[in-house]
C-alpha cells in the first residue's frame, strides 16, 4: 500500500468523478466542491460494470453517496456502503489533495 | 311504516332525483308507478347542448343500469298523465291506464315560453327543452345558413352556442337591454356581449319581436318593434320557461297567480297527499329554474313521505356558475345590490375581459352577491362567503383583484363550518365531505362516486379538492410532490422559481431555495429546468455535474458500461450517402447495428474514449445529435405521405422534418416522440405519440398525450383541420405548458390524467388562450430554437470536454472489462461467464 499521485485536481470537475488505474485496479476518484477527495472500487456491484465514477454525487440524509448511473443504488463515498441493501458494500481507498494533485493509497 | 301506493307523474331529472331518495330509505313504498311523457327516461338536461358536441341521449341518462327493475318501480315510458281523479285518488293516463294511489307526487317541470307572437307556428321555429327539440334543430339546421335565437337569457344562450357548433351564422335577440338580464349587471352584460360578439354571434338587444313573416333571402323574417327586421332560416324561443301545472290546474289544486303549484315547506300541495317538486311547483311565491332546488325539494318530499316530519324545505340559493360560449359568466347571492346599503366594490379590466363586482354590506363586514364575468374561478370561495357569513378580510377588493405582493387571496377551505353547502346540486356539506373522506374516499374520484358532490354542473370541483387536499393532509397522509428531500417543491415550482428569479445554475437554486448538496432525483430535474429556461450547454462545467450519464457522455449507457449513438435522422428520411456512412462508421469501429421502432439506427458497442472519434466522422457527414440520451424530443416519425403513397393526402415527411428540426433538442420533464402521418390510415402511428399529427384534407389534426410503453393510451384529438402555422402555433404551446407544469418524468399521457380539467382544459389554454399565456409560451420556445445548436459538435470542437471522454484519467488503456463475442454476424456484451474465461484467456 503505498500513495500513488493520479492526476491533476483540475482533471476533475468539481463534484463529478473520474477512474484512475492504480495499481491495476480501477478506482472511481470524486472531487467535491470544497476540493475534498473520495476513493472508491469502480466496479458496479450490481451491473458489473466499471462505471461509479461516472455517477451522481450528493448527499441523502446529510451521507455522502454517489448514485449508480445503471440501476441508481446509492453507496457512501466515506464506507463504500450500499444504502439500499446493508449487505453490499464496494471497497474505499483514502484519497487526499497534495498541492495540485489528487493522490489514492491503494 | 309503510307509505303505500306511490304513484310520480314526471320523470325528468327532480323526479329522477325523488325515486332514488325515495328507494335509499328504509320505510320506502309498497308499490311506485311513474309515468313519463318523453320517451326515454331522466337525462342530464343541464347538459343537453353537449348532445350537439357529441354526446349521445346515452351519454346525457341519468338512471343507473337496471334501476327501475331492481327497486320494482313500474317505468310507463311515453305514456302521458292525462287526469288527476281526487275523489277517487286515481290518475288516468293517455293510453287509457287508470292507477289508483295513496300519494301522488308531480314532477311535471315546465314548458318553453313562446311569445305570442304571430308566426310562431311557422315550421322551422322551435324551442330548447328536450332532446327531440334538439333532433330537429339539428336536422334543419342541415340545410340552413342563419340561426336566431329569441331570448338572451342563460339558455338563449347556451341555445346560441348549439346554432352555432352546427355551423349556422348565429344571432341572439333580447327584449332587455342587456343580456342574461336576470343574473347579470349593466357591465357584466356589456363584458359578456362584446365576448359573444367576439366569437362571430350577433347579439341584439332592446328588441321585442312582434311577428315572424315569410323572408325574402332567408325563409323567415323577424319584425321588430322598433321598425327594423331581420331574415333568419331557424328561429329558436328561449324567452323564459313556465311551470307545467295544467294537471295540477283541472284536478283544482292551488295555482300562483302567474303559475306554478302552490307548496308548503314539505312540498305538499292544497291536497296534502299531493307533493310537487321541481320547475312546476311554487313556494313561497317563487318558482325555480335551476336543478339545485329542485333536487332540494326531492329530498324534502322524499323524507316527508317516508314519515319525517320535520323535514322542510327552505330557499334555496340561487347562485349560478357556467359557461356560456367558453365564457365564464357566474351570479351569487345579492348580484343586484338590493340589500339597503349594499356597497359595490367593481373591477373592469376590458383588455382582458375580465369583469368581477362584489357587493358588500354596509359595514363592509360581510359579502352579500358578486357577479364575475370572464373569470369565474373564485366563485366557490366566494359563495361559500356569502353562504356562511364568513367575515370579510380587512381588504375585500383583494379578493377579486389580480393577487397582489403578501396580499392573502380568497380564504382556505379549513374556516368553511361542516354545515356549509359545497356541492349545491347534490346538497353536499362539508361535513358530508369529511366523512366520506373519514370513511376511506381518499381520492377525488372515490369522493365523487360516495358523495355525489362535483357530479352534476361539476362548479364545486375545485373546492372539493381543496377539501380532500386539506383533509388528508390534516390525517398526516403526504399529499406533498416535493422533488426530493433537498427541495421542497414539485418540479412545477421549482420551474417558476427558476425562471421568475432568473437564476442560472444549481447552486443559485440550492442556496435560494434547498438545503443539501442535492442528488440524483434533484440534480438531472434542475438541469432539464436550466435547460429549458436558458438553454446553456448542458456540458459547460457548471451544468456537467447534473447530468445523468447519458447526457453526460451525450450517448445511452448500456449494460456493459459502453454507449449506443443515435445520429438524428430528422422524419426517419435519410439518403443513401449518409446511410452508407453509418455503415462504414459502424464497420470501422466494430459497432452493432440496429433499426429503431422510431426510424432511426441506433449503433451499439461505443467506448467512452471512442465517443467523440465516432462522431468527428458522423459530424463531417452531416449527421448531428440525436438527443436520444436526453430527456428531451427524441424523434418524429413519419410515414411516406403524399409524395409517393396512393393515399396520402399531405406530405407528411416534409412536416415530420420540419416538426423534428424545430423542436429537436428540447428538454422536458420527460422524453418525447412525435409522428405524423399523412392520412387517416395512419401508418405512423401518431396516435400513440405524445403530439401525433394527422392529415387530412383540408390540413392536420393534432393528437396530443398518446403513450406506448408500459401503459399505452391513445392520445386525445386536441384539434382538427389546422393550417401549418396554426398546427406549429399550437405545438408550441402545448410543449411549454407541458414543461412548465409536469412532474419529474411525468409522460404527457399521465401529466393529462392529472391535469385537473384534463384535455378540454389543456384544449382552452392551448387553443382558446384562456390563461392569457399564449404569446409567452410561443416567445420562450422560439427563444429555444432560435438558441438551438448541436451538442455534439459543439462537444468535438471542445477540447475541455473532449478531455472528459476517456476511460481512465491516467491511462491511455481501455476498460479491459468490456468483452463482446460474436453472434449473427455483428458482436454482443459477453455474459459473466463468457468475460471471466475471455479475460483469463488475456491473462495467461
């Protein structure tokens, strides 16, 4: 486990996603618009696509979540937790912002 | 205890009304004979001119299937009363019946009053009372070019309006100086008569008709008093109504010096075992012409007879809503300013038509009457007023003045006592309301059946959902459509919000007006709102984060995490130029191809990262966005119309063309689709289309709020024979209304089913303008298509947004999770088990 540096904080609209390849995993990376960063699996539990990064960021009942952009299930950007079903949760990494760069420990 | 033998002379809608009350109670009676001089039983005669808009004598009946058969109630149809025999309490019939009874009970109605007027008697001179009146106008009118109506009261009026559905070049002729004497006043008059004019009737008034001769161009002639004349083909009387009391009369029962059956407070007659009810009955020196009275004096005489004493009839209001001529004409209470002392309180607005007065009582505490022309949308708070002696708000002229800043307007149904009168025609209360509500009616529909409350003139509809509303809310049900828990608003406010405080982005609207940082219910309605308030690039960074994924990525995410492209292919007509560059376009970046059931080719398999590649090709070809990942107009399909097909009529595919090409791109509560089919064959199938257009051979008709999918529906004829301009004119409209007022994907099929007023609502905003909107509405989508421009090519000549179409942000890699395989000769998604061995395969 070790911090990788991913890419630019520009390289991210401020609350959308992007996926970055670390390590040979894929990792959704979210950028808020207070610069705050979150790392979580790509992977779509449900349609098993790499897609998360591609979903809506928000909050539901002050959680973090971004949505699923297949079939809409929401997961926690902090724990990874699926909010529709306690059983499915997808991994997280720490992310933080190092002067202009987003790096992911993973 | 039991009454007896009942026999009802008259079956029209009072006695209609009687036999159900009369069967509801327990103590109802041993045997009912009624007769029945119509040949057909009780129908709706409130609503008889909608025989002349399409509704059948079936659609107007008012006796519920099998009635008579199920209370034993002996039905003598066409069989009228001739004699009533008091000595021997029998009635003799015309076919020779005599029936004996115990309580006799007259709900004879009344008569049109025809002047007398030499040349009354001519044929082609009728009157509006029953539905063979109506026949025969209607069969005359076939071969007639001028209508006169005699009489400009409420149903000279509505007589007018049939003369003038069928075609007739319509006039009305008044003896008073105004019309719709009775109701009105001098301004409301004058407002209701230039509305008239306005609609192509002649209104003539201060005119007595002395005699009717034989015309010289037309076949009639009207003589007036005052010298002049006028040639007309069909004269219609509407001078009023007379109590038919001619039984009553010869049997010797007490008469009103101007007619009517003279009643005591328990509808009873001279003779106390004759009752009389309705339009032929007199109480208290007053007879009535509305159905609310006598519907009142049913239910009385009902109780009465079933042995409850004290019940009793007391006046009856005579406040009246309706609409005359797609005018909205409305009189409550004290109209006049009678009451001594009586203040009047006028607004005029002649621009808009608009004419409302109330009369308040001297001390400025309580409204006594108002008149509303033009706009009668405050006549249920403002009879409720009247009617309950709800005190006035310091300011009574806010209640007739258009809404004015922190200015309350009207009053909520909650100050309404359980005993006020909401629906007049049935004798609903409130209370009556609340506890069918209470009892489990928690939708209106339910209400209406339980209660019968809105089921007759249907004024009170409003107010009846105002209370279901109020009462539901008071029982904790959610009758909130807030868009979601960071915005307490329906799609529809926030709409507004937006675009009457000009605001631009998501996060204006958030810190204005929500709480949160929003998601993904929120986030894609607030950008299709943008949208279709400002129409900015749905890509630029501020908008970006809103978008779902396909609009995001402007292609429809599929299953796999890949992209389907659907270039715009405007009326499904595409050369084979640009044909063969989807093909090759296809072949060159392994795509699967498909047709659409809407005419387009719809290509599958895209990464991200070969998005914008694919549609530098597409774009050079001439090919543009096709919107298909939007919410927004998808495609407009057309059958080959007039050009080529042996029967088409118009040409369709230049219309589906032009149609797509203007709204192409515009963002909605929901996706839309279009057709148009260029003859009645229909082979577009426009029917099923949220706008379908039709030709036919005089222009188009316009279908609105049809559906596929899930739940289909047909759409419903909005209107017919339209040149071009007027069927764009109206498209337009349509599309704003609908935009601005639907719910978060709400389809215009269920946006219809939840419109209060539904098509014939939509028909006045769209086609009458009633809500004054037109032009705006118009404005803002030419504002639309005037700011139209492609999204993708505006994305490839983009390089800020061109940098987004990558599968990593640090790799050049595609997602090696993306597999497909083969099957019929284009590829396929690999199934999970199909992707692990093709990815161990890589592996090793």
């Amino acid at each position: 486990m070790s911090w990788i540096t991913v890419c630019k904080l520009d390289d991210i609209v401020p609350n959308t996603g992007v996926c970055a390849l670390v390590g040979g995993r894929q990792v959704a990376v979210f950028r808020l618009d207070d610069d705050s960063v979150y790392a979580m699996s790509n992977h779509d539990p449900y349609s098993r696509a790499n897609v998360l990064s591609r979903g809506i960021v928000g909050d539901l009942k002050g959680e973090l979540v971004v949505a699923s952009p297949v079939y809409k299930q929401h997961f926690s950007l902090v724990s990874g937790q699926c909010l529709e079903d306690p059983q499915v949760r997808v991994a997280v990494y720490p992310a933080r912002v190092d002067g202009d760069v987003v790096m992911v420990e993973a | 205890m039991k009454t007896g033998k009942i026999v009802v002379i008259g079956n029209g809608m009072v006695g209609q009304r009687f036999l159900e009350q009369l069967v509801g109670r327990p103590d109802g009676a041993a045997g009912i004979t009624v007769f029945c001089a119509e040949p057909r039983p009780a129908y709706d005669r409130v609503q008889l001119t909608s025989f002349f808009s399409g509704k059948s004598a079936a659609d107007l009946n008012l006796v519920p299937e099998g009635f008579f058969e199920r209370h034993g109630i002996a039905l003598r149809l066409g069989d009228k009363a001739l004699a009533i025999d008091r000595g021997r309490k029998a009635v003799r019939s015309a076919r020779g019946h005599e029936l004996p009874y115990d309580k006799l009970v007259l709900a004879t109605g009344s008569y049109p009053f025809v002047p007398r007027v030499p040349g009354a008697e001519w044929p082609d001179c009728y009157v509006y009372r029953a539905i063979e009146d109506l026949e025969a106008i209607r069969k005359a009118a076939r071969t007639a070019r001028t209508g006169t109506v005699i009489g400009g009261g409420l149903l000279g009026l509505e007589a007018a309006k049939a003369l003038h559905d069928l075609g007739l070049e319509t006039h009305v002729v008044e003896f008073a100086p105004r019309l719709m004497a009775v109701q009105l006043d001098d301004s409301g008059g004058r407002l209701l008569r230039r509305k008239i004019e306005a609609l192509g009737v002649g209104v003539h008034t201060s005119k007595e008709t002395t005699k009717i001769v034989k015309g010289a161009e037309r076949r009639h002639k009207l003589l007036f008093a005052d010298g002049g004349s006028r040639e007309t083909d069909l004269v219609v009387f509407s001078a009023g109504i007379r109590p038919r009391d001619q039984l009553a009369r010869a049997a010797g029962l007490a008469i009103g010096e101007r007619g009517g059956i003279v009643i005591n407070d328990h509808c009873q007659t001279s003779d106390p075992d004759i009752y009389a009810l309705g339009e032929c009955a007199l109480w208290g020196g007053r007879s009535y012409g509305l159905v609310a009275p006598g519907y009142q004096m049913a239910e009385v005489a009902a109780r009465h007879l079933a042995g409850e004493h004290d019940a009793r009839f007391a006046d009856a209001d005579m406040s009246t809503k309706l609409k005359l001529m797609g005018v909205d004409v409305a009189s409550i209470g004290d109209a006049h300013g009678a009451t001594p002392g009586a203040l009047n309180c006028v607004f005029t607005d002649e621009a808009t038509g608009l004419y409302k007065k109330l009369v308040v009582s001297n001390d400025r505490k309580r409204l006594l009457g108002a008149v509303l022309v033009g706009d009668a949308a405050d006549y249920g708070s403002l009879l409720q007023m009247t009617l309950n002696v709800i005190p006035l708000p310091e300011h009574p002229e806010d209640l007739i003045l258009p809404a004015r800043e922190g200015g309350g307007k009207g009053m909520g149904v909650d100050l309404l006592p359980a005993t006020a009168l909401i629906c007049s025609c049935n004798s609903v209360t409130k209370g009556g309301i609340c506890g069918a509500i209470a009892a489990g009616a928690t939708s209106l529909g339910a209400l209406k059946k339980g209660t019968k409350a809105s089921t007759t003139c249907g004024g009170c509809g409003p107010l009846v959902k105002q209370i279901l509303d109020c009462e539901l809310r008071k029982r904790g049900v959610d009758v909130k459509n807030h868009l979601c828990e960071h915005f307490p608003y329906s799609r529809q406010e926030l709409f507004h919000l937006t675009r009457i405080g000009a605001l631009k982005t998501f996060d204006e609207i958030m810190s204005k007006h929500g709480q949160g940082r929003g998601c993904d219910i929120c986030k894609p309605a607030v950008a299709s709102i943008l949208a279709a308030c400002w129409n900015e690039y749905i890509l630029k960074p501020r908008h970006a984060p809103l978008q779902d994924t396909n609009d995001h990525f402007l292609a429809n995410l599929q299953k796999d995490g890949t992209y389907s492209i659907i270039p715009r292919v405007p009326g499904g007509e595409i050369p084979p130029e640009k044909l063969i560059v989807l093909g090759e376009v296809a072949k060159k970046f392994g795509l699967y191809t498909k047709i659409t059931g809407a005419q387009r080719i719809d290509l599958f398999g895209a990464r991200v990262e070969q998005l914008p590649l694919i549609w530098k090709e597409l774009v050079a070809a001439g090919f543009e966005s096709g919107h298909a990942y939007g919410k927004a107009l998808r495609t407009v399909k057309s059958c080959v119309g007039s050009t080529w097909c042996r029967y088409g009529v118009q040409d369709s595919v230049l219309m589906a063309i032009n149609i797509e090409n203007r709204y192409r791109g515009l963002r909605s509560p929901h996706k839309l689709k279009m057709a148009v089919s260029g003859c009645t064959r229909e082979c577009a199938e426009a029917q099923g289309k949220d706008v379908g257009i039709i030709a036919t051979e005089k222009g188009w008709n316009l279908y609105v709020c049809g559906n596929g999918g899930v739940k289909p529906r047909h759409a419903d004829l909005l209107a017919r024979d339209l040149d071009d301009q007027t069927l764009v004119q109206y498209i337009d409209r349509f599309l704003m209304f609908y935009i601005r007022t639907g719910d978060r994907l709400q389809r215009t099929a269920t946006w219809l089913e939840n419109l209060e007023g539904g098509i014939d609502y939509v028909r006045k905003v769209v086609c009458e303008d009633s809500l004054g909107l037109g032009h705006e509405l118009e404005a803002d989508m030419q504002k639309f298509v005037d700011s139209y421009e492609c999204e993708w090519k505006k994305a490839i000549n983009d390089p800020e947004t061109l940098k987004r179409f990558r599968h990593f942000v640090n790799s050049d890699q595609p997602d090696r999770n993306v597999v497909f395989v083969a099957e019929r000769g284009q590829i396929r998604p690999a199934r999970p088990d199909e992707r692990e061995s093709a990815l161990e395969a890589v592996e090793h």
